[in-house]
C-alpha cells in the first residue's frame, strides 16, 4: 500500500489562490524538483525532512472530518508523489474541491482530463528565481478558467519577463493571473504601478495573506 511522505497537515485559510481567504485543509508532501532562491518552504523540501506517512484512506478521513469544503495538496512539489491521482479522486469523491499549488516544471497532461479533475495554481519561475530553465510551457495549453497561473516577483526585470510570457501564450481570458510580490522583497505598489503602465486587464495582484496574518516564518498556517 502506497504511503505518502506527508511533512505537516492543518486546517488553516488559504493565502493565496483564487479561495484566498477561505478555509481549507493543506496537505504539504516532503519533496521538490526545484530549489528557488526565494522559497519558503525549504525546510519541506528535501528528502530528510521529517514526515508522516499515511495512506490514501488516512488522509481522506483527516480532509473529510474537518468539515472544511476546500483541500489544497502543496509542497514542496505535490505532482511528485506517484499515487497523487488516487488521492485527488478519492478527495473529490468526497465532496471537496481540490486545488494543487505545483512549480510549473512537472507535466500536467496526466491530470488535465481526468474525470476528477482538481484546480492548478501553477507557478511560472521568473528569472529571480534562478529556475525558470525548467518550466514546462507545455502546461499552459492545459489550464482552464479554474486555473491560476502565479508569477512570484522578486524585481522589475521579473515583472518584464511575466508581461512577455503572458502576452507570448496569450494567457489573459484563458486562465487567472496572478502577480505576487516575494515576501520582503519588491513593494507590492511597484507591481501595481507596472499593472497600471502595462494595462494588465484581468490579472490581479496577490499577497501572501498568511504572511500577514501569523509571523511569516511560522508553520502551520
């Protein structure tokens, strides 16, 4: 029986993504393909770190007793556990909605047409990063209106490089879009002003809700 290397679950809101705000239950799996220069979940990332592991059923029952409608599977890089799809199914089989926060590196075609479908909030690595040599644009043609392409941005040449990829796979009306400033890092009315300049109809600005909310280095939340 399949077990998954689960490196903390709770019942929080979520910070980010279109049910920002809302209550859910996270499941964060240890392990991840990509090593951002700004990642704050490092700690989750590496295969030392210290988890439990549980089976499908397991957590299906925690996700399912919390009375929480909404179930985000995050990482690390949660598309890295080879059973995900059962546990995506067996979830949504449930009643819940389910929505995986994912790098952009892993291939989604696997899952895009599934019968149980979750939601994708899919990062694209800008070049502050130091990843963005491994993203997967294959992945564009794959998202729908459920899903949310997140640029994190960490300067001005980041914001550049999110207006050209957005205009190259012409994402605005295909998928939601989202710039989100690197906690700490560039000023979120920098970003707002470069949306201004740029025009950009239908993407939002985001901030890391959570990180506001609790010490922004605290688990759990």
């Amino acid at each position: 029986m399949y077990k998954y290397p689960v490196a903390e679950k709770f019942v929080s809101i979520n910070g980010e993504g279109a049910r920002a705000g809302e209550l859910a239950v996270f499941i964060r799996f240890r392990g991840c393909n990509l090593s951002c220069s700004y990642c704050d979940t490092r700690w989750a990332s590496g295969g030392n770190c210290p988890a439990e592991l549980l089976a499908l059923e397991e957590l299906t029952e925690y996700a399912a007793s919390s009375g929480v409608a909404n179930v985000t599977l995050t990482g690390g890089e949660p598309l890295l556990q080879a059973e995900i799809y059962p546990l995506i199914e067996s979830l949504m089989k449930s009643g819940m909605r389910v929505e995986i926060e994912t790098n952009g590196s892993v291939a989604l075609a696997e899952l895009s047409d599934k019968p149980f479908r979750p939601a994708f909030t899919m990062d694209y690595k800008l070049p502050s990063s130091g990843m963005e040599e491994h993203m997967n644009t294959g992945n564009f043609s794959l998202l729908n209106k459920d899903d949310i392409v997140k640029f994190v941005v960490g300067d001005k040449a980041d914001l550049e490089r999110a207006a050209e990829i957005i205009e190259i796979y012409d994402l605005i009306g295909s998928c939601g879009i989202y710039l989100s400033p690197v906690f700490g890092g560039i000023e979120p009315e920098a970003i707002v002003e470069f949306m201004k300049e740029r025009r950009l109809n239908n993407a939002r600005l985001q901030l890391q809700l959570h990180k506001y909310i609790w010490n922004p280095n605290k688990r759990g939340v």
